[in-house]
C-alpha cells in the first residue's frame, strides 16, 4: 500500500492491518506527519503539533506489535485531542490568548484512555475563545477553515477536529459539546460527530452539558474509539456507573434494524434561524429513506421555546463574565472582541435573572425528555443554515443573537441524550449536510446502530477534500 493512501485508512482497517505485519505503527505516523504539513498553512487545525513525539510513541507501539504484546485495537492508531482536554506536559489555552500557558501535570481521563490504549498522539487540535464559539476563529490559535471550501468556517468549538477529521489527519479525533460543540463541526465538515449521554464518556472538569466525544469518518470508528473512552475514571463524579456496551454490534441490514422502530421527524424547533432548503430537503430525504426501509415516521413538533434559549444563554454569559472579569485588565482586553461583547451584560444581571436562566436548562432537558419519549429515535437537522464565511464569529456573527443555530443540538445537551450527526448528502455548492439522530436517555449503542443503518441507506458521498496544490 502506498503512504499517499494512508491517511484515509479507518481506525479499524489500520488495526487489521498491524495484526497482520502488512503496516507499520510508523510508517503511518510519517504518512499523517507529511499529510498534516501539506494542509496545515491552508488549513490551521492543530496546536502543539510534536512530529517527534508522534514518531516516539508509534515506535514504543510498532515493538509491542513486534513482540507479539500489543495493547489492543487503538495500539498504534493516530489521534488528535481537542486542546481543552488536557494531555500530560502540555498547556491547555482554552483557544484564548489571555490564558496562561502552564503544562498540564496530568492526562483528563479522554486522553488517559487513549495514552493507555497505545494510541499515537498526532497533535491537539484548535478551538474558540473558552469554546463559547461555533467557530474556528480564536484569539489564540490561528483561524482554522474548512477543508471543503477554504473560505468556510469548520464550525466549532471543536473547530480543529472536525477539520482534521475531514482532511484526512488520522482516523480518530476527540472534541467536546456543550452546545452543538461535537455535531456543528461534524455537520459543516461532513464527518460523523457523536455527542454521547451526559456522563458516559468521564470528563474532567465537569459542567452542566458538557461532554467529551468522537469526530471520525466512520460510525464504525466512532464506536471503536467509544469503546476506549468509557472507561471509568474516579476523577468524574458526575459519570454513570461504568457497563458492557456492545459498542461494535453495529447492523448491516438496515431493514431488519428499523422495521417497526418509531422515529420522529423535526424540522422546526421552535425558535432560532430558518432552515435552508437544502438543509431541510436532506433530512426529509433521510426520513423518507428511514420510512421505505421499514420505520414508522411521525412529525415532532418543536417542544423549545425562546424563552429556555434566551435563560440559558444568559446563564452561560453570566458564567463567563465572571471568569473573564476576574482577570487583569491587559489578559481581558486578549480575549476575543466578539466573546467581550457577549458577556458584557454579565455586569447587570440580577440574582432572579440569573437563577431563571439557570432554571431553564431543567426546562429544557424535561421538555426533550418528554417530547421525544414515544420515539426509538428522532431525526432532525443538526444547523438549519450552511457554512459561514471563514473569518465569523458565528453564522449570525452577531453577538446578540449567538445561539440562533443551535436549536436542535443544545436541547441534547440539557437532557443528556445521546445525538450524532451523520453524513447525509450536499448542497448545490457541493458542501456537505449532516442529519442528526438523537434517541432515548442512555441508549449510546441505538443511536450509533441507527446511525450505521443511516450509512447503508444513503447515497454515495462525494470524495474527500484534498490539500492545495
């Protein structure tokens, strides 16, 4: 095989491979290592990219497959990690430049995982400004763009990932979602994003919302690396009691999965910014497909409101104002213009104002909870709009209407409901589509299997982006 098709080799073909002795751990880091470098002046989606310390830690797996003592299926398989999850000696930015660049004294339990799996650590990838963005752009990092079209936004926070993930840096890529964080990027970058059920994966620190999750290319990667990531660590104690999950029992017969399953169909969620048409053409386009292979599709009506949205982003703004003002006056005028404007407000809020934001996540984690109750799944876009231009905040780039796109992804994230976002097909520009699938409260392994029949299903995708002549 050839190192120019390295790069676009799955998680589990890579793993096949070593047990056989036709690849080796490093000469798939060189292929990546080469690969990234030819992107990355086009691209910006790492930080802290070490060649060398790839090159060590695929040399360390390529003996242990040599000595017949390999640790398993990610030994020797590339990864990137969102620089907020924190890895051993390396500072953690938060993608802002006010932050003070100390090495982290310790791995958070995602990348402890990986580190035990044997896992090769490519680089970390870029975020926003505290990932309070859907954006690639940060005061930190430089601007991160989508590989589909260069002049496009990859979404965010987890801005490098889905760009890594799309141009071919590895197989596997690990993000964080509060929002969207995980599902907007996938979506924009036409990968697969899974936000897992709140607690599944341990994260630390924890907060309300917030998850760790892959970005791959594949729902067979996505599950395989799962499987790695759910391992228990004592650190989180927001973190469900650890269980077998069958995480590679995905089907291969879409018909004999979905026949009889209840699913629901949202387009509208009630508030926030239209649906393009060509979003809304994939994901009825999807239903119809999920509907022919035997599943009974139902409308959902919105169950959000503009209230629950405007709560929480208050909240979230009074949250930060209070990290950001703490800070001295030269780090706070680092901070990106577009977050100081967000959190400006901050300054004002009464104790009831703030209280009823907060109030509002349990509003709206009761209302996905009920309304999505009667259904195995529930389909729906994962951003009613498009990529955005490369240089924006946000697709409104307005900070007073910051949330306006993330109607159907942050109810997910309030419920702790497991939801991805999958491939689905492209617009007229030739830009991807992704369609979200969320199901029931802990059932991780249904939303990764309808995701896998969702695969079977569509059409053909177009073929990956390729690095700038």
């Amino acid at each position: 095989m050839s190192a120019a098709g390295l790069n676009d080799l799955s998680a589990a073909e890579l793993g096949r491979a070593y047990v056989r002795g036709e690849l080796s751990p490093v000469d798939v880091a060189r292929a990546l290592i080469a690969h990234i470098e030819r992107w990355e002046p086009h691209l910006c989606a790492t930080w802290a990219f070490d060649a060398e310390a790839a090159l060590g830690m695929a040399r360390a797996s390529e003996a242990r497959w040599r000595s017949g003592s390999a640790i398993g299926a990610l030994d020797g398989v590339p990864v990137t990690v969102k620089e907020n999850i924190a890895t051993r000696g390396v500072p953690v930015p938060l993608g802002s430049a006010a932050t003070a660049l100390v090495p982290a004294t310790a791995d958070a339990p995602p990348a402890a995982r990986l580190r035990e799996a044997g896992a090769v650590f490519l680089a970390k990838t870029t975020m926003p400004d505290y990932g309070m963005l859907s954006s690639g752009l940060s005061s930190f990092h430089r601007l991160t763009r989508n590989p589909w079209d260069l002049r496009l936004n990859p979404g965010g926070s987890s801005a490098g990932a889905g760009a890594a993930a799309a141009a071919g840096y590895g197989p596997l890529h690990l993000g964080t979602d509060i929002g969207g964080s995980i599902r907007l990027p996938a979506t924009w970058c036409g990968v697969v994003g899974f936000k897992p059920s709140a607690g599944r994966v341990p994260i630390f620190p924890p907060y309300t919302g917030r998850v760790a999750g892959p970005l791959t290319r594949t729902v067979a990667d996505c599950a395989l690396l799962m499987a790695t990531l759910v391992q228990p660590d004592v650190r989180d104690a927001t973190r469900l009691p650890h269980e077998t999950i069958a995480w590679h029992d995905l089907p291969e017969d879409p018909q004999a999965f979905l026949r009889g399953r209840r699913i629901g169909l949202l387009l509208d969620a009630g508030w926030g910014l239209p649906c393009d048409p060509a979003v809304a053409a994939a994901v009825t386009d999807a239903a119809r497909r999920f509907e022919a292979a035997g599943a009974i599709v139902e409308p959902l009506p919105g169950f959000t409101s503009r209230e629950m949205a405007e709560g929480i982003n208050l909240f979230w703004r009074m949250r930060s104002w209070l990290d950001i003002s703490a800070l001295p006056a030269q780090k706070q005028a680092l901070v990106l213009p577009y977050i100081r404007e967000w959190v400006a407000g901050g300054a004002s809020f009464s104790a009831a104002q703030v209280f009823h934001g907060q109030a509002q996540m349990a509003a709206l984690r009761d209302a996905a909870v009920a309304a999505t109750e009667r259904f195995d799944f529930v389909l729906s876009p994962v951003s009613p709009v498009q990529p955005f231009p490369a240089a924006h905040a946000s697709p409104t780039n307005d900070p007073q209407r910051a949330m306006e796109h993330i109607a159907c992804t942050l109810p997910f994230n309030m419920s702790g409901q497991p939801a991805i976002s999958v491939p689905a097909g492209f617009d007229a520009a030739g830009l991807p589509i992704g369609l979200q699938i969320s199901g029931r409260l802990f059932d991780d392994l249904g939303v990764l299997r309808a995701a896998r029949a969702w695969e079977l299903l569509r059409a053909p995708l177009h073929p990956w982006p390729a690095p700038p002549a």
